[in-house]
C-alpha cells in the first residue's frame, strides 16, 4: 500500500466536500477578550472573537491569571506524576472538594478533559458493572458516543429530548436489570435544553442510574453557576454530573460530582484516570479561582443571558435565520458546506469577525450552520458591527433570510 497516497487521497475528498478544517491561527490578548490578533498570509490582523466557548472571558480574569501565576511560582509547571504515583497536588485535592460543593454531591474527580472525564466514566461503568444496559440521547457529544461504544455493554439510543421514547425502551427491560442514562443539558450546537425533570421522572420510574453531560451549562446556569440541573433543581436526581473546567470555566480540564462510593469506583477503576498524568497545579489553581468567582458573580449570568437574547433579536429583526435556541448559543443557519465556509471567510477578512464555520461530521449535511456565542465583553458597539456585517455577507452570497421583504414576495 502507498501510505502516502493513501492520506492525500482521503485529505482531498474531503477538501472537494467544502468540509476540509482549516484552523484560524490566533493569539488571545490578556485583557482585550473577545479581541485577539489572527495570523494570516505573514500579516497580523486584529478580529473579534464570536465563537469562543470562553462564555464568560474566565480565562483572562484578573483572579484567575493570578491563582496561575502563584501556583506556578510555589510548585512549578508539571504536576509530577499520575495521581496514584506522586502526581496529586493539593491544588487537585482543593479543586474537588470545591467542584463536590458546587455540584451539591459528596464528591468529586478530576480529569484531564471534559473528553476524558465522559469516555473514562462511560466506558468504566460499561465495561466493569455485569449486564449494564445503556440508554443515550441520540445527539450525544462524540466523548459519550466513544465512551459507551468502548464500555461494550448493550445500549439503546433514544429519540433527542424524548422522555416518552426513553420510556418505550427502557420498559423493554425488568426493573433488576442495572441501566444507565446519559444525556446533556445544554446541546451547543441547536442551542436547546433537556426535560431533565421529566427524564429524571423516566428514569427512576425504572430504577435507572443518570448521567448529564452540563459542559455547556457549568457557570452558566443554576443561581452559583452549577448547571441546569441547578437552576432546575434536579442534581439530586442524577447519579453522575459532568463537567469541563475548559468552557465557561476558562482553563483546560474534566470532572464528574456523585456520591463517595461512585466516585471513588471511578478513581479505582477507570483507565483514563489511573493511567494519565494530572493536571498542572496552575491549571489547577486557576480553576478553583474561576469557579469561586463564578459561584459568587450571578450577575455575570445575567449579563451573558442578556447579551445572547439581544444578538438573537438584532440578528432575527434584520432576517438572518437564527435557528430556535433556548440558551446562550445563537446558532445561524446556511445549510451548506462550501457556503458557510465563504460566509464565514468574507466575515473573518472583510469585516474582523471571526466565526468558524461548523460542518459535517459536527452537524447533519444540510445544517452547516454559524455558531455564535456572545459574552458579557461582547458591547453594543461590537455587536451592531456584527449584524451589519452579517447582513453584508448574506447579501454578497445571497443567502436565505427569513422575514425579509423579498423573501415574503417570493414565498406569495
Ligand atoms: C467540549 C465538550 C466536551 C469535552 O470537553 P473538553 O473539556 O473540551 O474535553 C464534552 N461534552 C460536550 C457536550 C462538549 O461540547
């Protein structure tokens, strides 16, 4: 075989699809989020981050750069080891303590990534707990997917948000049988949130564990900041919440909060923990200062909700088709690769905006779509130059509209 050959032939397919990644060289300026300069063609250009899921700017917060810099002065940069051979810091041990508080659990464990936390926690309880039957929402994260398809037990996929055909599958099983149930709360790519009352409801009803995914709801949602299943008060009906320390949060890193016993089943017997080295100290530190910060400022929640129902509103007022969320994502519609790709080119070098343009593998083909994600640092100023730009760009390539004067003539 021509190896060689082999990934250039599969490398330009993918290209001749429109979906080819190309990656947007930056360098985040401390204390100017969401503005940062773009490396491009040996020339720096200064845009405005519109796509960053740095929700909140945590990661450039005095508290936290300075919880960094104090950590890295005491112990050094590498934590030293696996957590079981010399690798826990007392940073980590402080940073659980603190994520079981704010979860309203017994406990906590801390994993490289958010990626890590749901594959490790998903495929150890698969692969370790006899006849386990798993249930997935269908538009699970790629971690879950992975974590379940390697844990190997038996699953079901259920219909996205569908605590009725959760039901259906669940009571093809006697009630001994040990299940499990995994979904999200905030799904940042439509923007929608789960029943999670009403899953809670299903689950139960048949003595089933859960496990939430609240990746993009950590320091968003729940009056400290916790997640959805804070704000609509359920945490004590999931068995396992996950999170990331790398979102909202601002800094790089996972966890899962439950009871003692299934966190410390976890810690003994999930080869992506045991087997990984630990976070640095000062991403450690960093965290911890984050979400002390963020249990402490729910005005910033408000600020940021407020921030996205205005971009919604400005964007919708002058028809360019935000899709139906219900969160802080704005997710705007193209519905095709190449398109979104332009779209997202002419904003980037034409106007100083930078929003990536999401394709396939990460939405369905047809959905391509621009994901917006305003913060509270996002002003007014910045965001008129952001509907004025799109408004140019869906007139330059002739994009749909919806509620455009045009596009009602034409629908008559
Ligand atoms: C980003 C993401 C993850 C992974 O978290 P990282 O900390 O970035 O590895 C997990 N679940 C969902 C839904 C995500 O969007």
């Amino acid at each position: 075989m021509d190896y060689e050959h082999y990934f250039a032939k599969r490398i330009a397919e993918l290209k001749s699809e429109g979906r080819y990644r190309v990656f947007a060289d930056l360098e985040r300026q401390r204390g100017r989020f969401p503005v940062a300069l773009n490396y491009r063609d040996g020339k720096t250009y200064e845009v405005v981050v519109w796509c960053s899921n740095d929700y909140l700017g945590m990661g450039q917060h005095p508290d936290v750069i300075a919880a960094a810099h104090e950590a890295l002065e005491r112990c050094g940069a590498g934590a030293g080891g696996t957590r079981n051979i010399s690798g826990t810091n007392h940073y980590h041990v402080m940073l659980e303590e603190e994520l079981a508080a704010h979860n309203g659990k017994e406990a906590a464990l801390l994993f490289t990534s958010g990626y890590v936390a749901n594959q490790t926690t998903l495929s150890t309880l698969g692969a370790t707990m006899p006849g386990l039957v798993v249930f997935s929402d269908e538009l699970n994260h790629n971690s879950m997917i992975e974590g379940i398809r390697h844990g190997r037990s038996a699953k079901h996929v259920f219909r996205h948000n569908d605590p009725e055909n959760l039901e259906q599958l669940l009571s093809a099983y006697p009630k001994e049988t040990p299940k499990l149930v995994a979904f999200e709360s905030v799904y940042s790519m439509d923007g929608d949130i789960a029943p999670l009352a009403e899953l809670c409801d299903v689950a139960e009803a048949h003595n089933a564990m859960t496990f939430l995914d609240e990746v993009h709801a950590v320091g968003m949602y729940g009056a400290e900041g916790s997640g959805v299943a804070e704000r609509d008060g359920v945490r004590d009906r999931i068995t396992i919440i996950q999170g990331t320390l790398a979102k909202a949060v601002g800094v790089v890193g996972g966890y899962i909060a439950a009871s003692n016993s299934c966190v410390d089943y976890v810690r003994s017997f999930g080869p992506g923990f045991i087997f990984s080295s630990s976070m640095p100290p000062a991403v450690a530190a960093a965290a911890l200062a984050s979400i002390r910060h963020l249990r402490a400022h729910p005005e910033l929640r408000d600020r940021h909700q407020e921030r996205a129902a205005t971009c919604k509103h400005l964007l919708t007022a002058r028809g360019i088709p935000v899709m139906p969320s219900v969160s802080h994502i704005v997710p705007v519609m193209v519905g095709n690769a190449a398109l979104c790709k332009q779209a997202s080119d002419l904003l980037l070098k034409d106007h100083g905006i930078y929003v990536q343009p999401i394709n396939f593998p990460t939405v369905p083909v047809g959905t391509e779509r621009l994901r917006i994600t305003p913060t509270p640092l996002h002003d007014d100023a910045m965001m008129a130059h952001l509907v004025d730009s799109f408004c140019a760009v869906w007139d330059q390539l002739d994009l749909q509209k919806i509620h455009h004067p045009k596009a009602v003539k034409a629908a008559e």
